[in-house]
C-alpha cells in the first residue's frame, strides 16, 4: 500500500499543546482573581462609613418661596423621610427584589447567570447598536448611583462591579437594600419610596400596600415612561408585570396576585401647573448669575405676590377676546415683579409672553415720543394743531377720521392724536425717540422711520412695563427682579438684592408732566375704563387690522402692562387697548391696590432753569461790568484783572459830576401782570405756544 503525501503529528503533540493552553488559561484566570481580590479590598478600605452613604447627595434640590414665605414650587430631587429597613414594607422589599434582581440573595454584588445572559443578548443583536442590558444588580445600582454616573462605557463598567463587590463584603444585605429603596430615583423629583409614595399617593412608605408596591417597584426601569402622574395607564400595566414577577418568584401567591386590584389604587392629584409656573421659569435661570454654589440645596426668595397673581390670572382669562392670547406683569416701585402672566393656561402653552413675545405697541410707543418733547421744551398746555400732515409720502390718519384744529398737549395725548404725535416726532427728531426708547429699557431692534412714532418696532411686554415704571418713579431707572435673596438650607446667605437708584433717565419735571399727560388719558380720553376709584395714570395702544391691544398704566406704586392678541398675528374683531386690555388692567389693579394707601401725583411741573429768569437782575440794571463786585473770568475759568471803567462825562471837563438819584426811572412794581408782560404770556388763553425748534 502506497504511503499517504500527508506527514501526521504524533497525538502526544496536540496534547502538549492543549495541556499548555490550559495551563496558560488557568494563569490568567488565577492572575484575574487575585486582580479583583486586590482591588476589591482596595475598594473596602476606601469606601465610607455607612452614615456617610446615608447622606451622600443626588443633586441639588431647590426650593422656590413667594414673598410672604410660603414654598411656590420645589425643583430637583425630592427626598421623603428614611425609613429604616425594618419600617420598610416587606412586599416593598419584595417587589424590588423580584423586579430588578430575583437572585439578589444569592450573589455576591456581581450576578454571572445575568452577565451571561445579557452576554447571549448581545451576541444576537450585536450590529444593532443595542447595549449590553439586564446585568446590573441592586447592589451595582447603589454603587452607580452614589460613587458613578449613567455613562455607559466598559471602564465604568469594571469600577462599578469591583465597588459592588466591596460594598457586599463590607455591608450586609439589608444594608444595602435599605441604601436602595431610600435612594433610588422614581421619578417626578422623588428619590426614596418615601417620596415616592407621598408624590404618587398621597401617604408614608410604611403603609404601602401590594398594588402601591407593584407600581413603585415598576417606576425604576423607565421613571418618566410609567409615571402614574404622566400615564396612568402604562404604570397600572407594568405594575401587572411586576405581579406576575412576584407570583413567579415565590414572593406572592397566586390568591395574594389575584385580589391585588390596581384599578382601585388611588393616585394623589397633581398640583395644577398654575400661571406662577411663567414667573419662576424667568426668575430661576437668573441664579446661574447670582451666585456660584451647585451642590447646597437653595432656599431662593422671590417677589411673587400670590393674591397678586391669582387676579392677574383671573383678570386675564376674564378679559381675553375668544380664539386670543394674553399677557400681564405688575412691578412694585423698585422694579419687582409682583404678578406675572404669560398666557392663558401654562400647561396647554408654558410659552410666556409677558417676557419673551415681541409685538408692535402702536400707541403706547407715544410714551417715548411725549417725553422727548417734553424735554425739549414742550408743556402739557403747549398749543398744537391736529391737521392733516405728510412726511416722506406718509400722511398719518386719526383712528376717528377728524381733525380738531387747535389743542393742546395734553389733549393729543389723551385721545392719541395722531397727526400730532407726527410732528412731534419731525421737530423732535426719530434717532432722539428712538434714543429715549433705549434710555427707558426697551431692548428690541428700533427703526426710525417717520411711522415709528405709532409704535411700529416690535417690544416686549416687560420692557415697556418697565418703561412706565421708570415714569412712575419720577425719572429714576426701575430694573425688573425677580428674587430678593438667596440662602442655603441651613440659612447661609448667598445672595441679597439691592435697590438701586442712581440712574436717572429724566429730569423729575419731564416725568412729572409725562404722568399729567397719562392721567388725563385716563381720566378723560382713550383709558377711561382703566378707572379704578383712585388716581391712575396710563396710555391705551392699538396696533392696525386690531392685532394688537395694550394698555400700561400705574397707581399707588404698582406699574402694570396688559397684552393681548393672537399668536398668529391675526386680526382681533373689537380688540383696542381702551377696552379688554384696559378693563383686564382695572380688574386686577383693584386687588393690587386695595391695601395700599391712596397716592395723589405730583403733576405740579417745575420747569428748569434754562425755561425761567433766574433772578431779578434779569430785567433791571446792566450786565455786569467788573464794578460790581462780581469776579470776571476768561473762557478757561482764569480771573481777569479788573479796569477802572471811564468816569461819566459831564459838559464841563474841568468837573466831575455824579448822577443825580433823582434822575434814576423808578423800578416797576413785580406782579404777576408784570411776569406775564416780559414773558410774554397772553393770561386770556390757556395754552402757551410751542417751542421755537
């Protein structure tokens, strides 16, 4: 028989080799467990006393109060009592354990039946990019959540498994499943069953029944899925999966699974997600500038006045046209914001449009537009025309169709007499609008074209707010703020607001006669049903086809802006400022003002002293010609010698004569017939003609 081409390995050979390979996989087995020993007692030594663990933070929990104290709204982690593990009710324990690691009694923190399995599943979906999942055990899950975070990587992977196999070694088992139950996240803000079950129903842990238990148990694999306050439904359904893990693990019966009713479980009511939601949602964001702790839980302090906002709320869902949105903020002398809403209803729409939507003001843009002539030199009674006028091929109409001749200030104001308002704008200049505009607050893009004088930049609520503010305190810069102070929880403070007052925008009698022109709107013009019993001053804006209605007005210390109109820019039938926004701004001023004590304005205009003769020397004897005791000076300031001036010249040059006393004309008597004389001032007509531009 012929020999085969093929040279065979004696079988000792391939026996060698396999003896080697396992002799070299028992190495390196051996070399791993002496690894994750040496690490694991590592890990022992540095892991910390268990009333450390206890305390250990989640996150930052911060606790929002309104300016009478009481707590608004908590935001970040909620934390109930800590139940000890002998407090905690055992189907608690054992719908835990059954759900998220059945053999939780019988490993040593690391399960390797559930690493192989969530091995197996990842082999057979390996290219779909799913992770390895199911692995973690309860012990690893304290490990994750108080040492480590949710970053999937496989280094975290391995700390994770070494600091659950210290934890088990240096903590008993109740230990640890007493760490869990207090710690673990259940979503809504609640970390613990404790706060769990008074978010979810309204008692304690220690009196959780089974079907209370089941939907705890199933909240930790997906919080915001199953939540019973988002979907009642899906946590009632994985709730029954968490019965039928119980059954299944000896934890229940099948009789104990049957009369465990989760349709008779009784949810506690959500808070309502009320209008003050749109306050904090402005205030809050401004901590990240006040102050630098991210870890203390917060105590923050704000101005929300509660009464306050239940009546803006209730004034704008009362006076909002059908199909239409609307907006309110009140500010308190200083600048704080007392009331603020942002629309109809926060949880259909949490979009605010009191500090946010930008919309054009039509004539409540008037108030920048009177100020900048006032400060140039115009009178509430200075006279004007209302006749028909164009500039640059724009001819403005009045919202009536008429025209009135000859007014005054005060009455273009008060009936928003547009033909007036443009020639203001034409002598006074549109860049020194637009300047007094930005002096006052407004923050948005401005143009000036000849039609800005009718409102037609787009603004913000808040910013003109803000801008009536600054009138009613006479000239001085208001800022709107939202928290007065900020403390730990143990009372360490972070943070306290200071008024500040040193801005001055305008001379006091240019906000004096602005706030004479704004009450008589009121009193008797476009505002009237801003009447409230008691002084108020406020200017009416319409913007065209009826987008747009404002009204911004203030009364005893307390500003307040009104919008409304749709966000779609739509036209509105029968919105004007003079009406809804205008009586939604009475209904709640009533309320904001009820306790406080009645304010007349001081609208007794003091003009400066460029408008008026300093003294009486500006009508008798000469200017002064160094004689007169005064010093003279040159144009840096410098004193200049003084020069005997020439004596008087008599007939005769050989004497000196000096002025006969008798010669001298006698002095005019100083009334007031004589002030009206030398100014000029016809007593007979109350308005006084406009300035020379």
């Amino acid at each position: 028989m012929a020999r085969s081409g093929k040279s065979k390995e004696p079988p000792g050979t391939a026996r060698l080799w396999l003896m080697r390979g396992l002799k070299a996989g028992l190495i390196a087995l051996v070399a791993a467990v002496v690894a994750i020993v040496v690490a694991v007692v590592i890990a022992m030594q540095s892991l910390p006393d268990y009333s450390s663990l206890k305390s250990s933070p989640n996150g930052q929990m911060i606790r929002v109060h309104a300016a009478d104290g009481s707590v608004i709204v908590s935001l970040g982690p909620s934390f109930g009592r800590w139940l000890p593990y002998d407090q905690i009710p055992q189907v608690m324990v054992d719908a835990m354990v059954s759900t998220e690691d059945k053999r939780y009694y019988l490993h040593p923190g690391v399960d390797p039946i559930g690493m192989a399995r969530a091995a197996w599943v990842a082999l057979e979906n390996r290219g779909k990019g799913r992770r390895l999942q199911g692995a973690s055990t309860i012990t690893q899950q304290v490990t994750r959540n108080i040492f480590l975070n949710n970053s999937y990587s496989w280094g975290r992977k391995v700390r994770e498994m070494v600091l659950a196999l210290a934890l088990e070694r240096k903590f008993s088992k109740r230990q640890i499943l007493e760490l869990y139950l207090n710690k673990v996240y259940f979503g809504g803000g609640a970390y613990g069953i404790d706060a769990a079950s008074r978010k979810f129903f309204g008692h304690p842990a220690d009196s959780l029944n089974l079907p209370e238990a089941a939907i705890i148990a199933g909240l930790v694999k997906a919080p915001s899925s199953y939540s019973p306050t988002a979907d009642a439904e899906a946590a009632i359904g994985r709730a029954g999966v968490v019965l039928d893990l119980m059954q299944e693990n000896g934890a229940i019966s099948a009789a104990e699974h049957a009369s465990a009713n989760l349709a008779d479980v009784k949810m506690a009511p959500e808070p309502p997600q009320n209008s003050v939601r749109y306050f904090t949602d402005w205030a809050l964001p401004q901590l990240d500038t006040l102050i630098t702790e991210p870890n203390e839980p917060l105590e923050v302090y704000t101005t929300i006045d509660l009464s306050m906002q239940r009546a803006a709320t209730a004034a704008i869902q009362a006076n909002v046209p059908k199909g239409s949105q609307g907006a309110l903020v009140a500010l308190d002398r200083d600048g704080a914001v007392r009331a603020m809403v942002g629309g109809l209803d926060y949880v259909t729409s949490n979009y605010n449009r009191a500090t946010t939507a930008t919309r054009q003001p039509g004539s409540a843009w008037k108030l920048f537009v009177y100020m900048a002539a006032l400060e140039a030199g115009y009178t509430p009674d200075t006279g004007v025309t209302d006749e028909p006028v164009t500039i640059n091929g724009w001819s403005p109409r009045n919202s009536n169709g008429r025209f009135s001749g000859d007014i005054d200030v005060r009455t273009a104001f008060a009936y928003s007499v547009n033909t007036v308002a443009a020639k203001l704008g034409v002598e006074v200049g549109f860049p020194t609008i637009a300047d007094m505009a930005r002096r006052f607050g407004i923050s948005t893009p401005i143009n000036t074209h000849p039609s800005m004088v009718l409102g037609t930049s787009d603004v913000r609520l808040i910013d003109m707010t803000r801008a009536f503010a600054s009138v009613a305190r006479k000239g001085i810069a208001v800022a709107p703020y939202g928290i007065t102070k900020v403390t730990t929880a143990d009372g360490r403070l972070l943070y306290e607001h200071q008024d500040d007052t040193s801005r001055v925008l305008v001379a006091p009698w240019v906000a004096a006669g602005l706030t004479d022109l704004m009450q008589t709107a009121v009193s008797t013009g476009t505002g009237r049903a801003a009447q409230i019993g008691r002084p108020v001053a406020g200017k009416t804006g319409t913007t065209s086809s009826n987008k747009d209605g404002w009204f911004l007005g203030f009364s005893s210390g307390i500003t307040t802006g009104v919008w409304m109109g749709r966000d779609d820019a739509r036209a509105v039938g029968g919105l004007q400022g003079g009406r809804a926004p205008a009586r939604a701004f009475a209904d709640f001023m009533k309320v904001a003002v009820a306790k406080r004590p009645v304010e007349q304005f001081d609208t007794q205009v003091t003009l400066p002293e460029w408008q008026l003769e300093p003294d009486d020397e500006a009508y008798y004897g000469a200017p002064d010609d160094g004689t007169g005791g005064g010093m003279m000076v040159d144009e840096n300031g410098l004193p200049l010698e003084r020069t005997q001036p020439d004596a008087p010249q008599s007939d005769n040059p050989d004497e000196d004569v000096p002025p006969d006393p008798a010669d001298r004309p006698a002095p005019q008597r100083l009334d007031q017939q004589w002030i009206d004389q030398v100014l000029g001032r016809d007593r007979q007509r109350p308005t006084q003609q406009r300035p020379d531009p």
